[in-house]
C-alpha cells in the first residue's frame, strides 16, 4: 500500500490533519490504536468554532454537546465569581467528552479518499530514500505500507516521535484524580457550570451536565499524594469550602490522569512532524484541550501539505511553532497560577512561582512598559492619582517582582485584588522588564 500521509492517532488532533488533508485530495492513511481516554466531561472553548468552519463541523458538533453557560471560580478569592458566556465574544463555551469529539469528528471522513484503520498498533517505521516504510499490527496480522510523510497524533506516548529519536520532557509532576460524584438539591446550579476551586495542595474543577452525576478533578503533584489516589480525593473532597455543597462522595472509582505539562524536544523532521498532546501537552487550567488538540491537527497538516509542495522549510517551521506556544504557555500559566496568593509557600503553589527567580528590573525600561498597564488600571475603576504614584514607585529604583507588588498594595491599599497587582507584574515580566536570575 502506498499512501502520501500516514497519520497515527484517531483522537481529535489526528481525525482532524486527516479531515482537512483529505478534503484537499491528498491521500491518507490514518492508524489509530482504538484505546481511548474515559468519557471525562470537559469544557471546550467557544473560540473552537473558528477552527471547525474549516472541517464543516460545527453544526454536527453542536449537536453532541451543551452550553457551559457559567464558571463559578474561587481561584485566588475566598468568595466565588461568576462569569457567564454572554460576555464571551464566541459565545457560550460547550461541555463534551474526548469520544464524543473524535466520533463526530471521524464524520469528516466519511465520503472522502481517507482510509481508516482502528485497532491497530504502531511497530515499526523506517526511513527508505526520502520515502517511510510503516508496519503495525491488526487483529488479522501485521500490515505496511509506504508513505511520503507521517503525523504523530498519539498523545503522550509520541509513538511515532519516540521511534525516531525524539524525547519527551517534563516540566512538573502533576496528575489529576478523576471520580465521578452526586449532585445533591444545592447543585442543581451545577447544570451547565464548570467550577474552579483552590487549596493548599491543588485545585479542583468540576463540571455538571443535566445527569445526576458530576465530574470532579483534583489536580496535585504526584510526590504529594502521602495517602494514595483514593484517600487523597476524598481529604480534599472533604476539606473544600463549596464542593460539599453541590455534591457528596458516593465511594467514587478514583482514576488517575496524566496532566503534567511536557512537550517533544523537537517536534518535527524531514518527512515527518507531531501534533496535539504528542507534541506539546498543556496544564489543563488552560481549559482548551479539546480546541488545541483540533488547531494543532490542522496546523500539523498545512506544514505536511507544504512540504509535500516542495517547501522543504515547513517542517523548521513547525518546530519554530512549537517552540513558540511553549513560551507563550509558560508566561501564561506563571501569571494564573501567581494569580492565587494564599499559600505561597506551599510546595504546590511554590513550584509553580516564579517570584523566587526573578531578578532586578531595570527602572526606565519598566516606566515604559507601565504604559501598556494603564488601560487595565484604568478599566479597574483605579484613579489617575493612584496610576501616578505607581508608576513613581516602579521607577525609583531596582527591585524584585516581591518587592514590587508590596509596594504596589502599599500605594493603592485594597482599591486592587492581589490577583490583579500579581497578572500585573506577571506582564511586566512578560514585556522582559523583570530578568530571571
């Protein structure tokens, strides 16, 4: 069998780059394992319309999924925010499973010259010329064929990244505890809702359909799970503030998640990139999974469209990408996750900070860069005065990011939150006025 693409993977990054290759007639092959993630509910951004108009998805999807009309966040406060979809310019953000995702997805390859093969497991891939030879494993026995490039849409496993040398790296040690729990009378308020909560140790979200039960996640480190999987969901389960509120533990089936962020050391080479999970897995605060996961499959199969083209610099191209949205991940997490400045000094909270690297700021570079903060000062309801006097701190003289943000709430008092002084500083540091150390 000789085929242009083979892409292994049949989740939504994979059925995606497969999708928008074959609908430009380009010959694919897609292997996937047929192993799926549970049927964990999860909230898919509403900006994920964009990227299915190019699939002619949305409607179809829309029918598989419900509106998350409203997150009830604690992060950072000890009161509990709301924000509902009305004021999101995309609209309401949907609730859906992985499985539901990809099924409708796979739709996309109905009535199109894409072959799919389920069931199968990747063994071999070798480099022939400037051509692939692929081997796997079916049920009825061993299979191969020829391909002029290849997509890794395997998730974390990179299957096909890891055979041609590629490493994955790690960048924290998180998991998730996955259970399923009871919505009591309180949490009719859950339906349609995603919750944010935050403690010492970790964080939870849980999400509420229109079943009885709600699907809740604690997020932790895993060196800090002293009591196991089981004992730890139920000591933070029964420590929370609210989730006692909307649900109760009904002995749950507690499962494990990976959720550390991690990505490829290099995501692409000549004649073959990753995609999705198998090249970059985001912390799942980021809360767009799902969308990223549809972005990277179509983004993964342009480079391998150009390549095939004659432009042999495609695949630079991808992994300059890459490189890029990591960055751009870690200045985002750095300032959410500094955004929660109740326990500090715990090791969960600590490790995700970055006030223990930052180095001295250079006072005229950061009087300028205080500009691009006005109109959020401004939008805060904060005084022309009280705008003033910061910026005459910031420029007085070197000092760290700490520092920095006692000055600002000695200045201001309580007319900001300390998340808000914290994602300030935290652009500030994005801008380069705050230097690691």
């Amino acid at each position: 069998m000789t085929v242009q693409v083979a892409i292994f993977g049949g989740g939504p990054a994979g059925i995606a780059a497969a999708a928008w290759l074959s609908q430009r007639g380009v010959r694919v092959l897609c292997i996937d394992s047929g192993v799926r993630r549970g049927a964990r509910r999860e909230v898919w951004t509403a900006a994920v319309g964009d990227r299915l108009q190019a699939l002619a998805l949305e409607g179809p999807l829309s029918e598989h999924a419900y509106a998350c009309r409203v997150t009830l966040s604690s992060w950072g406060t000890d009161t509990q925010d709301e924000r509902y979809g009305l004021f999101n310019a995309h609209g309401d953000e949907w609730i859906v499973t992985r499985p539901e995702i990809s099924s409708v997805l796979r739709r996309a390859l109905t009535d199109s010259p894409a072959e799919f093969r389920e069931g199968a497991r990747l063994r071999h891939i070798r480099c022939v010329g400037r051509r692939w030879r692929i081997d796997w494993d079916e049920p009825v026995g061993r299979r191969s064929c020829i391909a002029d490039a290849w997509i890794d849409a395997t998730g974390v496993q990179s299957a096909g990244a890891r055979r041609v040398g590629a490493r994955r790296l790690h960048f924290d040690r998180q998991l998730g505890l996955s259970g399923r729990v009871m919505r009591t009378k309180e949490g009719e308020r859950m339906l349609g809702a995603l919750m944010l909560e935050t403690g010492s140790t970790g964080w939870w979200y849980m999400i509420g359909g229109d079943a009885p039960m709600l699907d809740a996640v604690w997020m932790t480190d895993m060196d800090l799970l002293v009591e196991g999987p089981q004992r730890t969901f139920h000591t933070a389960f029964s420590s929370s503030n609210r989730l006692g509120h909307w649900a109760q533990i009904s002995a749950p089936n507690v499962s494990s998640i990976a959720a550390s962020l991690s990505c490829l050391d290099y995501t692409a080479g000549d004649g073959w990139c990753a995609v999705g999970d198998a090249a970059l897995q985001r912390d799942p605060l980021c809360g767009a999974g799902a969308y990223h996961a549809v972005n990277d499959g179509i983004s993964g199969a342009e480079t391998v469209l150009q390549a095939l083209r004659g432009d042999a610099s495609a695949w630079a191209r991808h992994q300059t990408r890459y490189r890029e949205r990591l960055e751009d991940h870690l200045r985002e997490r750095w300032i959410v996750y500094g955004s929660e400045c109740r326990w500090p000094m715990e090791r969960y909270w600590f490790r995700r900070s970055r006030v223990r690297k930052s180095g001295l700021v250079d006072p005229e570079r950061r009087w300028n860069a205080t500009s691009m903060l006005a109109h959020d000062w401004e939008r805060s309801g904060l005084p022309l005065e009280s705008m003033r006097a910061i910026r005459k701190v910031l420029s007085s003289a070197p000092m760290s990011s700490l520092e920095m943000a006692r000055c600002i709430r000695e200045t201001v008092g309580q007319a900001l939150s300390d998340a808000w002084i914290v994602a300030s500083i935290g652009r500030l540091e994005v801008s380069g006025c705050i230097s690691s150390a």
